[in-house]
C-alpha cells in the first residue's frame, strides 16, 4: 500500500489494482483526517463490477511505439532538426494524423502533401528505421532560396521551411458572413 495516497500497488502485475473493501476504508480514513484540517469531505464514485472490467480493458498499456529518427541526407541536420520539431508539435501531429488535409494538386508540389505522408510514416510505429525526409527536402529546395547541400543554419531551414504553414488565410469573399469563410486546403510554395 502506498503511503502516500492510501492504493494497493500489486507487485506481480506491477500496477495499482482496485479493491472496493479497501477504497471505502482509505475513503474513510482520508475523510476522517480531511475533517481534522477542516476541509471538505472527499466523495468516491463506487464502480459496478462491470465498470470495473471495462476499466481495466480501457487503460491496459500496450507497447509504445518504436522512436524513429530522421536520416541525415547529407548537410540536412539542420532541416532534420526543423522536421523533428515540426513532427513532434501536437497541433500538426493531430492535424496530419487524423487525415483532414485534403489536395488536388500534384503529387510532389504540395507541403502540406508531403508533410502529411511524413508525418504518417515517423508515427507508423511497425518500425524504429529512421524516417528518409526526402520529398519535404526537395520541395523546399527547389521552391526556397537554400541551395541543395549547401550551409545554413536552422533559422534559416525555419524561416524557409515553415513559410507556407504561415501563410494560410483565410478566404473571405466580400461583404460575406462568418459561414462562408473557408480556408485554403493545400499550398504550394
């Protein structure tokens, strides 16, 4: 039993484990030694038996998914650095993961695209061989002012690199109302 908050730790599962007997006893103790101190009684929620089982199945811990890196490609670790930013920022993991960016546009001519696939194949997860970013590093190349190979710094891999993510806008025809704004769905470079 941990001393500090009162919960069984089971040695052999490795996990805190639930006891209904036991969670009404800490309950009580606790209530008993928060109204010393005056404060306010704590109030538990009884599981069921059944909320108990579906607990458990929900919060089972499966195994983490593998790290992967991003291959230098020659005179790209300051980009990589950028990319490993850009793919650990929750905003666009959850943007690019849950497949909302939608384009018309060629295949290789789109950021956003190809951000996009990056983005599925460093969170994959079936494997821990680094990510090659090779369309991202194309595009920025042909479409930036970097010279392929060439010495920059991160900013200006960030400068160059995040440019488009900035300069989505906002479409608003004129004298429209707030439920025709809509926002462009792709960008080129």
């Amino acid at each position: 039993m941990s001393i500090e908050t009162g919960y069984v730790y089971c040695a052999c599962c490795s996990d805190f484990v639930y006891n209904r007997v036991l969670e009404v006893m800490r309950l009580g103790a606790m209530n008993k030694y928060r109204t010393r101190l005056g404060l306010c009684k704590l109030v538990s929620w009884n599981p069921t038996d059944a909320d108990i089982k579906a607990w458990d199945m929900m919060t089972r811990v499966g195994q983490p998914a593998q790290l992967r890196g991003l291959l230098n490609m020659g005179s790209t670790c300051y980009m990589n650095s950028v990319l490993q930013a850009l793919v650990h920022t929750p905003v666009l993991r959850d943007y690019f993961l849950s497949d909302q960016h939608s384009c018309q546009r060629s295949p290789g001519t789109c950021l956003m695209c190809t951000m996009h696939q990056l983005m599925q194949d460093f969170h994959r997860g079936d494997s821990s061989d680094p990510v090659a970013p090779s369309d991202v590093l194309h595009i920025v190349w042909e479409q930036s002012q970097m010279s392929m190979g060439g010495q920059q710094d991160a900013h200006e891999s960030v400068s160059s690199s995040t440019q488009p993510f900035l300069d989505v806008s906002l479409i608003v025809p004129p004298n429209s109302s707030a439920d025709q704004i809509s926002i462009k769905t792709c960008l080129e470079m």
